[in-house]
C-alpha cells in the first residue's frame, strides 16, 4: 500500500518532468522522495542500476528518465535515441520487478503512434501503422517500455502503467537550438532576435502542421493523480485535448515575447507529422484533466527563461 512515506524513486529528477513531479510530491506531502544525479548513477549501467535497486528499493519508481531532442537531434543521432533510452528504461523496467517495486509510472511521448493515425489518437492506435521516420528511433525506445510494462502487468500482476504526454514545456526546458523542441526553440529565437533589434527569424517549415502542448505541471499532476489511484488499463494518454498550428503557435510566442519584427518560413526544412492530437477521454473519465491554457503556460515559462538565460548560455559556453 502506497502512502506517504513510502519510498519514491524519481528517475530523472533534475530533469523538467522529473523536477516538476519531485515538487508536486513534496507539495502533496510525500516525503520519502528519492533520487540520484547522472554522475552518481548512470542509468544506462545495468549492474549500477540493479545495485542502487539492491540498495534502497523503493516501493514506487517514477521514470521521467529519457534522451530527449527535437526534430534535428532526431535526425542526427538516431542509433543513441534508440539504445540509450531503451538502456535506462530496461534496467529501471527489470529492476523494479526484481525487487519487488510496488508500482512503476513509464512516462513516454505521443510520437509512439503511427504518423498517419486518425486523429485524435487514442490508445489503441499504438502498432497499427508506419511511425514518423524523424524521430522513429526513440518512439521505438519507447514503445517497448510501454510494452514490457504491458506484459509485467499481465504475466505477474504489478501495478506498473504508462502514460504518455503529448509536447510538454515548461520551467526547466531545454532552450538549446540545436538539441531542443518547437516550443522552447521558439522563445529562445523570438528572444535572441529581439535583443538584436527584431531580426527576422527563420522557422522550420510551413506553419501548417497542428501541434498540442501540455505544461509540465499538468503532467506531474497526471503522475500524482495516477500514484494515488489504481488505472485499470495499462496505457493513458495525458494532454489537452486542443492542438494549434505552429504558425498561429508562431505568432503567440511573437506576442508574447514582443518580437517586432519578420518571421520567414525555410519550407525546405521539414515539418514532421501533419498533426498529433491525443484523445485524452480515458484520464478525464476517471477525473484527471489539464488546467494550464497556452498562452499562461508560455507566459511563465518564457518569464523562468528571462530569470536563467545567463545560466543556460554560461551551461552550454561549459
């Protein structure tokens, strides 16, 4: 039984989803949280993960672990998607079930269903079709996380679930252009070319693709709401159930930043799958829905932007 002291283990606590759901658990009361930094615990090292498991073995594991990227960093390093993010989930995955971890929460992505799925996507979407070539290797990574999360659940009766967020963003992102997604690589453009006297900024695409964004916060309420409730399926969608398209997303950001000046649209470049709106009716039937609008969520996150930019260039400069 699951309570408040009862041992959490985060993995990827220092991370933007693992930083957000770590505040909301100690928000929410619960106070044996734990977690390890990269340099303490390399995830992708079976026997370090199995002794840290040895070691402590938490009654719940968390895992907002993941190498994550945009479209470019997608395209470039496909075989480390594949195998680091299958690395770190197989070695939290098999440990957890070794020593007897009581219920495990597999955080994924929307980009683990086919590219031309109808929309909105549900559930049981998943393996019917052809993925998005771009960023295939790590939704592979990722559907057989949910999988074997699936099959542990079956074969032995463990409360271990998978939920998968749609375009997450949100305090603690990555606003690195080359390695980071549409929404934070917006701020950072609009941001830069603004402090440079509103140069045009160049944008990947067309505009016409519809995107859905969900803010970090909303997620790691998912996660609360999904520790302190036994989910009878195996597999969740967590978003908005709204999208909106890059251009009209564009624009806002623009607003929001106060850019004054040309967007151009390199329609050379890629725009990735037409649309990718989750069906989120099975988490609002049993009473989980988001509550941060868009332009709110990028609001503050372009606000915990201004207050770090200093410390992201002296990161990267490092």
């Amino acid at each position: 039984m699951i309570s408040k002291d009862s041992k959490i283990f985060i993995a990827g606590h220092k991370g933007m989803v693992g930083s957000a759901v770590w505040n909301t658990f100690e928000e929410n009361g619960y106070s044996n949280l734990i977690g390890t930094s990269s340099k303490e615990l390399d995830l992708r090292n079976q026997s370090s993960v199995e002794n840290f498991f040895s070691a402590n073995k938490p009654a719940v594991v968390i895992d907002a672990a993941a190498r994550v990227g945009g479209i470019m960093a997608n395209k470039t390093y496909p075989y480390q998607f594949l195998m680091d993010n299958m690395s770190i989930q197989n070695n939290l995955i098999a440990s957890s079930l070794a020593y007897g971890c009581e219920k495990f929460i597999f955080l994924g992505s929307s980009c683990i269903y086919p590219k031309l799925a109808p929309q909105p996507l549900k559930e049981s979407y998943l393996l019917t079709s052809a993925l998005e070539p771009s960023n295939e290797a790590y939704a592979l990574a990722k559907i057989s996380g949910v999988k074997a999360c699936e099959y542990i659940r079956t074969q032995f009766g463990k409360d271990y679930i998978s939920l998968m967020p749609t375009n997450l963003y949100g305090e603690r992102d990555n606003f690195d252009l080359e390695t980071s997604h549409v929404l934070p690589a917006m701020i950072t453009k609009f941001h830069e070319a603004k402090i440079k006297g509103n140069l045009p900024v160049i944008l990947w695409g067309t505009g016409s693709p519809k995107r859905e964004f969900l803010h970090v916060q909303d997620l790691a309420k998912a996660v609360l709401f999904s520790l302190e409730n036994t989910l009878p399926d195996n597999l969740y969608n967590v978003g908005v159930g709204e999208d909106i398209s890059i251009l009209d997303l564009a624009n806002l950001i623009q607003k929001i930043v106060g850019h004054q000046g040309e967007i151009i649209w390199d329609t050379d470049k890629p725009d990735g799958t037409p649309r990718k709106l989750l069906d989120v009716s099975k988490m609002k039937d049993l009473g989980w829905t988001a509550k941060i609008q868009l332009e709110e969520g990028i609001q503050s996150t372009y606000q915990w932007y201004l207050e770090n930019v200093e410390d992201l260039k002296r990161v990267k400069i490092g």
